[in-house]
C-alpha cells in the first residue's frame, strides 16, 4: 500500500519531516554550555560568600592588629575601622567588597597599606609561572610514563608502576628537600634560592620547585594513562583496526591513546588547578616571592583583604579549569557529546 492508499484515520507513518542531526543537537550543546557557565557563576557566588563571612570567625581585630604593639586609643580605633569600612553592617561589607571585585577594586592591605591588587600583582606572574612549569612537567612526564608503562607489559610495567608507587608517597617538602641535596648542593646544576631574571633564568631557577610540585601529580597522571590505555588496548575497535594492517603507533595514537584522553584529562584539570594551592609550601621552601608565601604571611598577620583575594583567585581558578574540562570533553570524546545531548 503506498502513502496515498492509506486510510484517512490511519497515520502516514511514512511522511516524516526531517530534522538536520546537528541542527537538532544545537539547542542541546547551547544548553550543556549554559548550564556549565550558570554553575561557575552560582559556584562562585557561594565562595564569595564563604570567602567574605569566614573573616567574621576568626578571632582577632583588624584593627587592633594594625595598632598592636602600642596602646591604642580609642580614636585611632575609630579611625582605623572607619577608613577600612569596618564600622558598616556585614552585608554592606560583602556588597560593596563584591562591587569592589566586579571593577577590579579588592581593597586595602591592612599590612602594606596599598591595594590588595598591587600587593597581588606583585606576586602573582612567580606563582603563575610555577604552576605552569610544573603542569608542563606533570603532563609531558605523567603522560610519557603512563604510556611507556600500559605497552610494554612485564618487568618494564612493574618496575615503572613501583616507581610511580614511591613518587607518589612524597610529599612535597620532602621532594624539595632531596632535589636540592641532590642537583644544587652536590651536582650543582640547579640554583636552590629565587626566582631569577629573564625568561631563562626564570625557567632555570623554577625547574627544581616545578618539580617538587608536581612530583605526586606526575605519579598519578602516569597511574591514570596506564590505566585508561590498559582499558582501551583491549577494546574490539583496536583489534579490528591492527587485523587490517594499521601500524602499532598509528592505532596508539589514533584509537588508543585519544579514547583514553577522557579521564587523563579530567584528572589532570583538576590536580593543575590544585597546584596553586600546594605552591605555598614549595615557595616557602625555595625562598619564592609568590602568592603562596603571601598567603601565609596574611594569614599570620591578619591581612584579611589580601587573604580574601588569594582564596578567591585560587576558587576562580579552580572552578574555570574543571569548568572548561567539563567542555572539552565532549570535542575529545564523541561518545560524552552524545551523552549529553539525550540529557
């Protein structure tokens, strides 16, 4: 029976109205994106507020620390707490310090008497470029070892995953430790003391503190490749694609190696971001004039505006890195897009 022989009451099942696959998936993607972003700025928002009102927990006066060590009297008090807007209710300070953020106004130091923008500003390209140096460390490392170790099975793979196991263990301070006794103090290759001058100097200076800081990210990247490509290496798809001839690199690379770029990624986003927060411990160490060591001087000293900013840039920059895994995902991954677009 044809389309037109069918009966009036009977639906014509045959008569579809095509839809355009990407055009229907399009609505769907802009939906997983604003959603992602609607969650960064609701994940934000509650961390200013954990951020501004923790300050109201800890014991101590601002401004009395300003004046310690000298007997205050009560109209330096006044003053004080009138000039850095102490005077005002909670939720005005919050507003007018999250007003401040938006136009890129964070405060005053209440130790360096200057804005906690400058103070930061300061500080902030010795940090970044640690983190940075350390995540090209962890990937290009992590990777190459997580690789080495999945296709060459044998004492190869345990002596690798044994290695891995004991660098994983270490913590950073004392990585640090046994870095410098071993290629500043005895070879002498590596300063162990500033951040030097100069792009190379800077790399030169940071290679030891990079490593120190990434060494147990370095273990668990590796772990996490070996792993991933372990899985991948048994699927059907890679057996059919080496039964017709591919080489064994071409299908690593190809249908290995981007299949298990899924979770190496996502754990990777994460650990990246959680550098800045592991950095205070390795500045300290190496005498780095960075927002880590800053963070805990403030915290001594009561600078809350300065102690604000840093956990609100070390927030930011861990929400937007997982944020912009979550979205690159789906590019590397065929089967998450799909996933997500019959949300």
């Amino acid at each position: 029976m044809s389309v037109m022989d069918a009966p009036a009451g009977e639906p014509r099942s045959t008569q579809r109205h095509t839809t355009t696959p990407g055009r229907a998936a399009r609505p769907r993607r802009l939906r997983f994106v604003l959603g992602k972003l609607f969650s960064l700025l609701l994940t934000l928002f509650i961390a200013s507020l954990a951020v501004f009102f923790s300050r109201f927990l800890v014991p101590g006066d601002p401004a009395r620390f300003l004046l310690r060590g000298r007997s205050p009297k009560p109209e330096a008090l006044v003053e004080i707490t009138r000039q850095f807007g102490l005077d005002k209710p909670a939720w005005e300070q919050y507003l007018n310090w999250l007003g401040g953020i938006l136009h890129g106004d964070w405060g005053r130091s209440l130790t360096y008497r200057q804005d906690v923008s400058d103070v930061l500003l300061n500080r902030l390209p010795t940090t970044l470029q640690l983190v940075a140096l350390a995540a090209v460390f962890i990937t290009l490392l992590g990777l190459l070892a997580g690789i080495i170790a999945s296709l060459n099975k044998g004492f190869g793979d345990r002596f690798i995953l044994v290695t891995l196991t004991a660098a994983g263990a270490v913590p950073p301070f004392v990585a640090a430790i046994a870095l410098v006794a071993l290629f500043a103090v005895q070879l002498g290759w590596f300063p162990s003391f500033g951040s030097g001058d100069g792009f190379l100097g800077r790399v030169w200076h940071l290679t030891l503190p990079a490593l120190a800081l990434g060494i147990t990210y370095i273990a668990f990247v590796a772990r996490v490749t070996r792993s991933s490509m372990n899985e991948q290496l048994v699927r059907e798809h890679v057996e059919v694609a080496m039964s017709r001839g591919l080489t064994r690199s071409s299908v690593v690379v190809r249908h290995v190696l981007r299949n298990a770029l899924g979770p190496i990624l996502t754990v990777s986003g994460v650990m990246i971001a959680g550098l800045l927060v592991s950095s205070a411990i390795i500045e300290q160490t190496f005498g780095l004039t960075g927002i880590g060591q800053l963070l805990v001087q403030s915290i001594d000293r009561l600078d809350f505006g300065v102690v604000q900013a840093i956990v609100m840039v070390v927030v930011t920059a861990f929400v937007v890195v997982n944020t912009v895994v979550d979205l690159l995902q789906p590019l590397i991954d065929p089967r998450i897009a799909a996933g997500t677009e019959t949300r």
